[in-house]
C-alpha cells in the first residue's frame, strides 16, 4: 500500500475538489485501522483491559469508580486527558488538533519518569512526532478515500486498542454530551458534536463484532455501548 505523509496536519497531496471530498466524508464509515508501522503489539500490552480516557468533565468520577474496581489495566490517554494523571501512561493518541503535535513533540525520551515509555499514536506518518501510524482500513483506493476519517479521537484510540488486541476495552471521560472539559470552569461550553459523530459510534455497535470488547462508564457512549461496570470487566473475556 502506498504511504501517505503529513506535513502538519495537512496531506502533501493537495487538489481534491470540498464539495468532493464532503460528499465522501458524509458518505464515509471507518470500521477499522491498521498501523503502518508495526504488526503486533503484543509485547507492547502489560494487560488484558485498558482504559482509554477522554478529557470531558466527567473523567474524574469515571477515573475513581473505575479504580474502585480493582481492575489490572493498561492506561490510554487521548488529548490533554494525560495531564489529568499522575502514573504512568503506556498509550497516549490525538489526530484532531494542530497544537497536539508539539504536545506529542515533547512527550519524547528527556520527559518519561523512570525510563518509562509513552507511546504516541495518531492518523498518518508524522515521525517527528509520533510513534505509531495509522491508516483506515477500506476499500477505497482513490486519492480520498486513502485519506477518509470519521469520528474523533476518541473514535480512533477505540479501534486503535482493537486492533492492539486488547479484550476489555473501557471508555472513561468520553460520554459525548455538550460538557465542558475536565480542566475547563464551570459554566464552559463544552465541544457540539454533529450527528455524523453519533451515527458511526453506533454503526460500530451495530456492525462491528469487536464493538462487544467495549464499554462506557457514563454518559451517550454507555447508552450506545453498554456500561462497563465490575462483572463485565471480571466476566470471561471476548
């Protein structure tokens, strides 16, 4: 397959008519990524469950009742979530702002506590900045469809921990409501969501048998998802 790079955020390969890449875009559903850069992660995952976590106002109370139950599990930050915790974070992912790529930039070696590392992921090649690279897994090979995305970052660090191998899969700080972020004051508009974002978090319930790896601990997601709570996480694994 032919590599595609990023300078910035912006795909070298320019030209694509809008009113052609929104008709693909609204047309567009991502079921799946592949990294480009790795086969398996399999002595990269410390344990079977991780925690994927978003930076809405309700992260810390998802954060405290998911920790009550005792759960072994790998931690994945998406955005400024990481900010939030002070242990380490094995994974950390963005692919939706500008600024994360100097974030990303300085999560690197003169940073990580103890030696320890903090894996990067995001859409496309940016080895300035990131460890791991991924690409929608489809069957469009045309200039678009090489270049569709559909969903937040929160949507990919999902199929990213899929695709990873992870059985139990939870969602913390990610309940897609108009909230303000966790780092945000009170009375702070949070993020407005279209309805394309709903609609392919729920094709993914629908549609996609590794869907049933995934729960939520609160908010649209738990709704569409389920909510993940002590005896599904101790339950048998998928």
């Amino acid at each position: 397959m032919e590599l595609e790079t990023f300078t910035l955020w912006k795909w070298k390969k320019k030209g694509i008519p809008l009113s052609e890449r929104v008709k693909k875009r609204n047309q567009a559903k991502v079921w799946a990524l592949r990294c480009v850069n790795r086969e398996s992660f399999d002595d990269l995952r410390k344990n079977d469950t991780v925690l994927v976590t978003g930076d809405a106002w309700t992260l810390p109370e998802d954060v405290k009742i998911f920790e009550s139950f005792g759960i072994p599990h790998d931690l994945y930050c998406v955005n400024r979530s990481m900010l939030f915790f002070e242990r380490p974070v094995l994974h950390w992912a963005a692919v939706d702002a500008e600024e994360s790529a100097w974030f990303a930039a300085n999560v690197n070696d003169k940073v990580f506590p103890h030696g320890h590392r903090i894996w990067r992921h995001t859409l496309g090649i940016i080895p300035i900045a990131y460890d791991w690279f991924w690409q929608v897994c489809n069957d469009d090979r045309s200039e678009i469809g090489k270049h569709l995305w559909m969903g937040n970052t929160g949507y990919f660090a999902i199929l990213t921990a899929v695709a990873m191998g992870y059985k139990k899969i939870v969602i913390a700080g990610m309940p897609l409501d108009n909230g303000r972020h966790f780092y945000d004051p009170e009375g702070t508009e949070g993020p407005q969501w279209i309805g394309r974002a709903y609609t392919q978090w729920m094709d993914f319930k629908l549609k996609v048998p590794e869907s049933e790896r995934v729960r939520s601990m609160s908010g649209y997601t738990a709704f569409m998802l389920g909510r993940a709570d002590k005896e599904w996480l101790n339950g048998d694994s998928i």
